[in-house]
C-alpha cells in the first residue's frame, strides 16, 4: 500500500537553514504546503522540533515556518511536517508554490 499525501509535494532547489533541536543548513528537493524533505550534511533524530527557513530566489527574506517536526530520516536526508507558520509566511509559500511544476506524491 502507497502513502498518499494530503498536499501536493513539488521538486525545488532550495536552500533551507534549520534550528532548534538541530542547528545547520541543508537544500530542499521537494517542497509542499505540509512539508519537504531535506539533504543535510547534518543527521537529525526523528522526533526533534525546528524552525525552518526557506530560501526563496528574488526575495529578500526567507520564508519561515515557525514550528516543523522531523517525521522520518535516512541517512543525511530527513523528512519535516510543519506544524505552524504566521498567515502571511503561509501565503508567500502558497504563492512560490503557484509558480512550480508539481511532481508524483
């Protein structure tokens, strides 16, 4: 049986920082409005909270999801669900995710 996500996940380059749990930087592959995945040279533990900050291309600041959780890992990638991000952040991932070419869940 295949998981089958809420959201649709898109396939990104992009640079993301995290802290909390876990201090560091990674890059993201793939990116919906529930979560991404990330390649860090960094582990983690499944489990920990982080704040994400998300590079976007042309604007200035990154978009930051307030609270995420690490629901899996695999070696130096990890998988986040975010959990809570200000209404405007929200609408600013919204509209950068407008402008992608969606991928399979």
């Amino acid at each position: 049986m295949t998981e089958q996500r809420q959201h649709v996940r898109y396939q990104v380059d992009l640079t993301a920082t995290f802290s909390g749990d876990h201090t560091g930087i990674g890059i993201v592959h793939n990116l919906g409005m529930a979560g991404c995945k990330v390649v860090s040279d960094l582990a983690v533990q499944s489990g920990v909270l982080l704040t994400v900050r998300l590079r976007i291309p042309e604007q200035p600041l990154p978009i930051t999801i307030r609270a995420a959780t690490v629901r899996w890992t695999q070696e130096l990638e990890f998988g986040v669900e975010f959990l809570e991000m200000q209404k405007t952040e929200r609408a600013r991932l919204e509209q950068f995710l407008a402008t992608q070419v969606n991928i399979a869940a």
